[in-house]
C-alpha cells in the first residue's frame, strides 16, 4: 500500500502546484478589483473615482460616540469642499473620521 501511494505523490504534487498557481494569480487582483471584491457598501462608480492629488484629510476632524453628528459632519464638509472633493470622494473618506467606538 504504501508504494502505490509513493507512485500518486508526482501526479498529486503537480496537482497541489497547479492549485497554488491558481491561487497565487487570484491574489494578483488589480487594484479596482480588490476595492469591488471587498464588499464596499459604495457603489463601483463612486469606488472608481481617483482620489485629488493634493487631498489632505483633515487632521482636527475624527467622530466619537456622543459628539455630536449633525456638527462633525457639517465641520467634515466644509473642509472636504475647500479641498475640492467630489462627493464620490467624500463618501468614500467620511469613515476614516470615526474613531474605534464610532466605527461599530
């Protein structure tokens, strides 16, 4: 028994490289690939947007429980505006103003 299963260990080997291969270029994914794949809840066109080469995410502006909303989110605004943000890219960068507790 053993010698037979000595004898399927090339043809099993070739198997486990070809399935490594396959899923070596599934990590190879571009990067509009990996925004779409990652179950954003934004749609591909707002995800598509390029972000403003000179963007600057303010660094006075971070949300946390039991501040309050309607302020953080005019504040937010106002400089994303002054940055010429579209709102696609507005979208996208309003989360990354929560901190830890906020984020759930």
């Amino acid at each position: 028994m053993a010698a037979s299963s000595l004898q399927n260990t090339p043809d099993e080997l070739e198997m486990m490289e070809q399935r490594l291969a396959e899923l070596e270029a599934k990590q190879k994914n571009t990067p509009e690939e990996y925004t779409t794949d990652r179950h954003s809840p934004f749609t591909e066109d707002i995800l598509a947007k390029p972000l403003p080469k000179k963007l600057k995410m303010p660094q006075l502006i971070s949300y946390e429980d039991g501040n309050d909303p309607v302020g953080h989110l005019d504040r937010y605004t106002s400089w994303m505006e002054l940055q010429g943000a579209s709102d696609a890219i507005m979208y996208r960068a309003f989360p990354l103003t929560f901190e830890n507790r906020a984020m759930r």
